[in-house]
C-alpha cells in the first residue's frame, strides 16, 4: 500500500523487476539492529560474499549456505561503547570496520580473524571525537576529528593483520568535514562536505586541501557520497538528510552536481526526487544507483544520472525497513528492519 | 551545463591545483 502511491507518483514507474529477492536471514537475538553490510571473506581457498550485521554490542558475519539460507560463522561483542555503523573497506577481504560511540563516532575499530592465532579478533585504529569516516581502495581509511581547538582529517593505512601500517595528515578545512566520498577512478583524490555546505578536494598523496567549492545557498545541508571525475569536471552526488521539499518534484533524497575544480563553480544535473509526502533518510549509494529508507518505512532505490526511481521496496506485513546498504560488487541491496531481519535482493 | 556557466575547464585540474596548492 505504500509502494503503489510512490509508483503512481512517479513519471516513468519503478521497474517491479529491478530488485528480486534472493534470500533472507534473521539475528534471533537482536531486537535493535543498527546497520548490515556485506564483506567478501576468503577460506579454504574460497573468496564469498558474506553478510555483517550490527546490533549496538555485538557485530555478527553470516556465511551462504544453498539454498538461499545463512549460518552465522563468528559473533564479535563488544559491550563498553555501542556500535553504531558500519564503515564499508572497498576491495578488502577478510575484515569488517565498524564506528562505535554515543551521540557521535569515539572509536573505529577492525574485526578480523587471525591465522596466526586460529582467532577471531577486535583491534582499535583510531580514537577521538570523530565526525566522518570513509574506507577508501587499498586498505585506506580516512576520517576527520575534532578538538575544542582544532580539526585533524587523517588517513590510515590499514594492515591485513588488523593494526595500521602507516598514517598521513591532510591539511584540514576550517569548517567541520561532515563526510567523505572517494573519487571514482582518482585513487589520489579525496572529496568531502562540510557544515558550512561546501565541497573540499584533497591530494591525498601530498595531503593538500586543493579546492573548498560552496555548493549553494538554495540547497538544504549535504552529505556527499560519492565522486567522478570526467571531462574535466567533477560531478558529486549528494544527499541532504534533512531536506524539505524545495522542488516541483518533491523531497530531493539525492542530487548530482557538477563542480568545475578550476573556477570552483558548480551546475545542477540531476534530482533524485520523492514525490510529495513521504521523508527520506540517510542513504546509500553503489555506482550509480542510490538507495534509501524512507520515513514511511519503504527503501526506494533511483537510478542517479537519470533522476529517476528505478524500485521500492514496500514495508511488509514484518514491518518496516530501516536500513539499506548496497553489497559491494554489484552483489545487490541489503535492506534490514530493527528486529534484526535482512533480506538480500538482486538489482 | 555549459562551459560558459562553469567557466574554462581543464582536463587536468587536479594536477594543476596540486601545483598552486600550498604544501
């Protein structure tokens, strides 16, 4: 009942098609999931996709087993601060990261299994008042903290056996860096938004800050997600979690814009519209493709570079959804509800 | 968007500001 308003409301329909579900799993014993994932894991010679959820003391990795069923392989507690996210490492194997805190981050921490003690373990990378966090390709995290008198944004280089093999300061903005997203394609290149409503560049190699480019008055606060580089411009997607509907089309869940680095100018070129009504929240997003749970309940998913919902995914008569999160890989969506229930669906 | 609303662009922008940049 929730999706047939959202189709009809929408000026091409998403496709019913575009998300088939796949399989489902349950935590028995977590009533207040905070976030899922998914990891690929090597054993015995064998590379998987495996699924992570996340309650507030404990972080569990599930294993497939045919037919369209999980088992879950080894449960992490950790029961002095609560977790509260789950940070994806792009193109890692065998290590899940996590955020753990109060109101805001206090601790990113690695889970991982030992060989060498035939273990599975917990290790600390970082501590602080830490206000955004990215895991980046090549075993790279980077994150920004705040002191009363200074802002540090740094990158850690991360070791397989779970502890940091190096670390490189970048030259912080003045304002508070809000979140990161990695630019597609430059390895080098690192791009972030801060509380002031601006986009910031850094060389990650030399840790210059190379560009603060204000995104727009007429936008409400922006959280940026993802980053390409093409024909001299670098096109950003961007979410406002706390948008209102300021557009014919609606609530705008994710915008791409375009920033000319070497004016700091920047142009609209799409809207990823709600249409009237229903909220989104903090969402997610897989190359071109951005996901979100709404207010309502229901996950939409919008295809970014044509401005269009491609699929929603309705509450059921279990309730509602409150997470989704892509697989890495193209492996699919993740969408999980509070009661610890996850479902994996193709896209 | 049109070159005239973001300006002259260049194909090697990041590298450039990387230059200019301060260390």
């Amino acid at each position: 009942d929730v999706a047939e308003p959202l189709t009809a409301a929408l000026p091409d329909g998403p496709r019913e098609e575009s998300l088939q579900f796949v399989s489902e799993l349950k935590e028995p014993w977590c009533s207040g999931a905070v976030d899922v994932g998914a990891v690929w894991w090597a054993a015995a010679g064998c590379r998987e996709l495996r699924v992570v959820t996340a309650c507030e003391s404990a972080v569990s990795l599930w294993q497939p087993r045919a037919p369209a069923c999980w088992a879950r392989v080894h449960t992490w507690h950790l029961r002095e601060i609560p977790v509260i996210q789950i940070v994806p490492l792009p193109d890692t194997c065998n290590l899940v990261c996590v955020a753990l805190g109060e109101l805001e981050i206090g601790e990113i921490r690695l889970l991982l299994y030992s060989s060498d003690t035939d273990s599975f373990k917990h290790s600390l990378v970082k501590t602080g008042n830490i206000k955004a966090v990215v895991g980046l390709k090549d075993w790279r995290l980077v994150s920004s903290s705040r002191t009363m008198q200074e802002q540090q944004v740094e990158m850690v280089f991360l070791s397989e056996t779970g502890g940091s093999k190096d670390r490189q300061t970048l030259m912080p903005p003045e304002e508070t860096v809000t979140a990161f997203a990695e630019v597609e394609g430059m390895s080098e290149a690192l791009v972030g938004t801060t509380a002031g409503n601006s986009v910031v560049v850094w060389n990650l190699r030399t840790g210059q800050l190379l560009r603060k480019m204000h995104v727009g008055y007429s936008y409400p606060v922006s959280i940026s997600h993802r980053a390409y580089s093409d024909s001299g411009l670098l096109f950003v997607v961007l979410s406002h979690p706390h948008g209102k509907e300021s557009e014919p089309c609606g609530s705008p869940a994710f915008r791409v814009v375009a920033f000319n680095p070497r004016t700091g100018r920047s142009a609209p070129v799409t809207s990823s519209c709600l249409p009237p009504g229903p909220a989104g929240r903090r969402g997610d997003v897989w190359d071109t493709a951005g996901a979100a749970v709404l207010t309502s309940g229901a996950v939409a998913v919008w295809d970014l570079l044509r401005g269009c919902c491609t699929a929603v995914l309705p509450p059921g008569p279990a309730g509602q959804w409150a997470l989704a999160r892509w697989a890495p890989g193209g492996a699919g969506l993740l969408a999980g509800r509070r009661d610890g229930t996850v479902q994996l669906y193709r896209y | 968007c049109s070159e005239s609303d973001l300006g002259p662009i260049s194909l090697n922008w990041f590298e450039e500001l990387s230059t200019e940049a301060p260390p």
